[in-house]
C-alpha cells in the first residue's frame, strides 16, 4: 500500500512539479525567524546597554532597600568630643521610644573634671544710652563705645560630670563595634578592621587592607561599614552613626507616646480590662482603639482611607464609563446603526478617548480640578469610555443576526428588537468586560494616585520621598495586593456565574 502511495505521489510530482516542490521560505523559515528574533534581542542588549546597566548596578543598595522593606533600624548617634569623651543621642522619632537603654549597647561611663571654655556674655555698659537719631548709621562708632562692648575674656569653668569612655555595641549575631573615642574596631565575622579618629585633621585612619564591605571614598574621609542584614554604621572622626535592623515593623500598634507601648498582649488585655481609667473621658479599649487609628508612625485610619477612596475612584469612574460606553456603542456598531458617519464619529471618539493614557489624564484633570479622588475618577472615566466603547461596538457587530431578525419578524418594535434580539446576547459580555476593567482599575487607581489623584497612590509616593520609611512604603503595597486580590476572586466568580448564565 505504501508503495503505491509513493507512487501516486510520484507521478503526481512528475506532471505537477510546481505543487509539491516547496519555496525557500518554506524549507528555510523556522532558522530565519529563529536568527532574525535572535538578531533583535542582540539589538536590544546593545541598545538599551542591558549589560553595562547590570554591571554598574547597586545591588547592595537594591539589597538594602528590599531588607528595609521588612526590618527596622534604631539609630543610635555616638558624638565624639575632642577629649575622647561620648553621649549617645537618638533622633527624635526613633522607634526606641522614650529614655533608651537598648541591651545590645554596653557603655561604660566614667566620672571626669574637665575644663570648659564658654563663651562669655556681651558686657553691658554703665553709661545711659544716647539717643538715636535716624541718620545714626552714618555716624562712625565712637572708641569708646568699642571699648564698651567688647566682650571680655571667657573665663575657663571646671566641671565634674559621668561621660561615657568606652561603647561596645552589638549588631546581629556576628558582628560588633568597640568603640573608646579614639579608636573604632569592627568587627563582621571572622573578619576586624581597626579604625583610627584623628580629632586634630578631623579624619579617619583604616588600618590594613579595606575588606569589600568598607567603603572609603577619599583618604581621611568618611568610613561607611555594611553587616549586611544586621546593619550599618557612618563613620567620621567627631560622630558614629549606627543603624542596628531588627526584624519586623515598629510600634505598629502602638507608637511610642501611647500608654500601651512595649507592653505584651497580655498586658495590654489587662490594662483594658481591669485597671482603672487612663483616661477619664473615655474607656481604656476606647483609648487603645484611638492610638492604633492615630499611630503616629504607621497613620492607620488615614491609610485606610485612603485605599477606601482608591477603590471608591475605581467603581465609580468604571461605573461611568460603562454608562456612557453602553448607549454610544450601539451608535458606533454598523449593523445596529445604518448611518455611516455617526459610526465613524463615535468611533474616532473612542480612538481619542483610549489613545491619551490614564496617567496624561490624571495629570490634565489634577490641574484642572486640584488634586483629590475627583481627578482620578475622571481620568477612569475617560479612558474606560473609550475602551468599554470599542469593545461594546466590536462585541455587539459580531452578534447573531438571526436572533435579532427573528424578533423583527412578528413586528416588534426597533426598541424592541434591541431588548430581545441584542440584549440578551451582549449583555453578559458587557458585564464581564466591566467587571474586569473595575479589578484592573483598582490597581490604576494606585498609580494615578501617585500623581495627585488622590488615594492611597499619592500616600504611598510621599512614603518612597522619604526615602526612609519602606516599611510604610511595604505596609500599603500588602494593602494594595489584598484589595486586588479580594476584587479578582470577586471579579471572576461574578464573570463565571454571568457566562454561564449565557450558555444555559
């Protein structure tokens, strides 16, 4: 049998050749597209500088900022006097909270008499002052008036006072800092370096070879010292500035000025429940619910506003757009509107509306209406239009006619007809499609509110400004993801029960 089919196949090929015989680009085809895909990624390495873009990146830095994503620092300041002496100060909103003694820093202190020099007061003088007259400042100063005020000589003032000499601090699980004023030792792992603080030339000394983990950019300058995820430290010859990471987000239940700070849950559960009033005007639950809202650090009530505006400014400019897409689409569809250049008019709209990207409106409308939810709803609203538009005509020029002509058939009105013969059959595509863009824009929302569209966008960009606060920043994108992902598992259980309506 296969021998007769080559055969056939033969002869076939004999009298036909131009049938079977096969053009270059087909025996050629699949190595060409091959080479010429090949070609292009090639092309966009060089063009956009993919590897130099690699080589020169900061993944320390990209390493640090996903790490305080996740983590806190506390922030310890060692200021240096020239005698070798320390105090330990911390920023004013420092996540340790009020009189910080944390246990990771060691710091031995020492009574010492030292002389201070004051700057002494502006003498007075004796003399009455003479009047002034408005043409004074022509006059020149009169030596004795120059003798008057002139500052006498600062007169030196001993003093007897408990300073710190010597810090040993700790920073994860291996790695550490001794410090005695004059002399910095660091310590990551099996690895010490020694640093020296020369108070005269204000400079810093790194004895031995530089690990990779030290960066000094100029000799005498500034040392900056990376530990990975236990943190890092800036040193200069009057100050060292440490930056310990903890695991975890902050004080975020309670900051540090609420009465329920560093307390435990059982704790706090106590302090609700049986203590007296912290408060008298109102109860202790009541005070507690009041600083989580209120929470200095973390804005609670305010982020959760904001991310309800978000949502709100999805629906509502989705809602619109749907409203005004529905009629107009049935203006734009060929087969549903015979007249020719309302088709092209409504459909030109849709064109316009859809081409200018949402975040170009968001921009247009924060000028026009100052920044809020408003702008955003309307850059929603405008582009959905246009795109629900073009999807509603395209979805409604390719229904089945015969449904359609079927209704027409016993009389019906054209109103009629619509609401028979079309409806049924779109509808259910129309509420998918809207449904979607609501899931999708909720995401937009976020970024359009980046530009001052409102919502929790706008809160989020002030957060990465910071360039401090990532794990606020961390706090509102896992507030993002939930809304997203509760609005998908709506969004698709809600399309599913409407498609298969349609199929039933």
């Amino acid at each position: 049998m296969s021998m007769t089919n080559a055969a056939e196949l033969s002869r076939l090929a004999e009298r036909y050749p131009q049938v079977l015989e096969r053009s270059l680009w087909q025996r050629y085809r699949i190595p060409f597209s091959i080479a010429i895909l090949a070609l292009y990624f090639v092309f966009c390495w060089w063009f956009f500088a993919v590897g130099k873009t690699i080589s020169q990146a900061n993944w320390g830095l990209a390493g640090n900022y996903l790490a305080d994503w996740v983590s806190y620092e506390i922030r310890p300041e060692f200021q240096i006097a020239p005698d070798g002496t320390m105090q330990i100060t911390y920023p004013r909103f420092d996540p340790i909270g009020h009189n910080p003694k944390p246990d990771w820093i060691d710091a031995r202190k020492e009574t010492v008499t030292r002389t201070l020099r004051d700057a002494a007061p502006a003498a007075q003088s004796t003399t009455p002052a003479a009047p002034k007259s408005s043409f004074s400042f022509l006059a020149p100063a009169t030596p004795q008036a120059d003798a008057a005020t002139q500052a006498a000589p600062a007169a030196p003032k001993t003093v007897t006072e408990e300073v710190i000499t010597r810090a040993h601090v700790t920073l994860g699980s291996a790695a550490s800092i001794d410090l005695d004023g004059t002399n910095l030792v660091l310590t990551r792992g099996s690895e010490t370096v020694s640093l020296t603080l020369d108070h005269v030339t204000n400079s810093v000394t790194l004895e031995g070879i530089r690990p990779d983990w030290i960066e000094q950019r100029t000799e005498g300058g500034r040392v900056i010292a990376y530990f990975g995820m236990a943190g890092w430290i800036d040193v200069t010859a009057e100050r060292v500035r440490v930056r310990n990471r903890f695991l975890g987000w902050e004080n975020f239940v309670f900051d540090t000025d609420s009465p329920f700070f560093d307390l435990t849950p059982l704790q706090v559960l106590h302090k609700i429940t049986s203590e007296e009033r912290i408060d008298p005007k109102m109860s202790n639950l009541a005070l507690a619910w009041n600083n989580v809202l209120y929470n200095a650090s973390w804005q609670h009530l305010d982020v959760w506003t904001k991310l309800l505006q978000t949502i709100v400014m999805a629906f509502m400019g989705t809602l619109l757009a749907m409203l005004v897409a529905f009629p107009l689409s049935f203006i734009a569809a060929r087969n549903i509107s015979r007249n020719r250049p309302m088709n092209q008019l409504t459909k030109r709209f849709f064109d316009f509306l859809r081409s200018v990207d949402m975040l170009i409106w968001a921009l247009f409308f924060t000028r026009a209406f100052g920044p809020g939810p408003l702008a955003g709803i309307s850059a929603i609203f405008f582009t959905d239009t246009g795109t629900l538009g073009k999807l509603y005509s395209e979805a409604l020029e390719n229904i089945d006619d015969r449904q359609r002509e079927g209704v027409k058939s016993v009389g019906a009105s054209p109103v009629a007809v619509q609401r028979f013969g079309v409806l049924p059959q779109v509808l259910p595509v129309f509420a998918s499609q809207a449904l979607y863009f609501w899931e999708s824009n909720t995401r937009s929302a976020t970024i359009i509110g980046a530009v001052g569209a409102g919502g929790i966008g706008l809160k989020l960009w002030e957060a990465m400004r910071t360039n401090s606060d990532w794990e606020n920043v961390a706090y509102m994108v896992v507030l993002i993801l939930l809304v997203v992902f509760i609005f998908d598992a709506i969004s698709n259980s809600l399309r599913s029960r409407l498609m298969g309506k349609s199929r039933h």
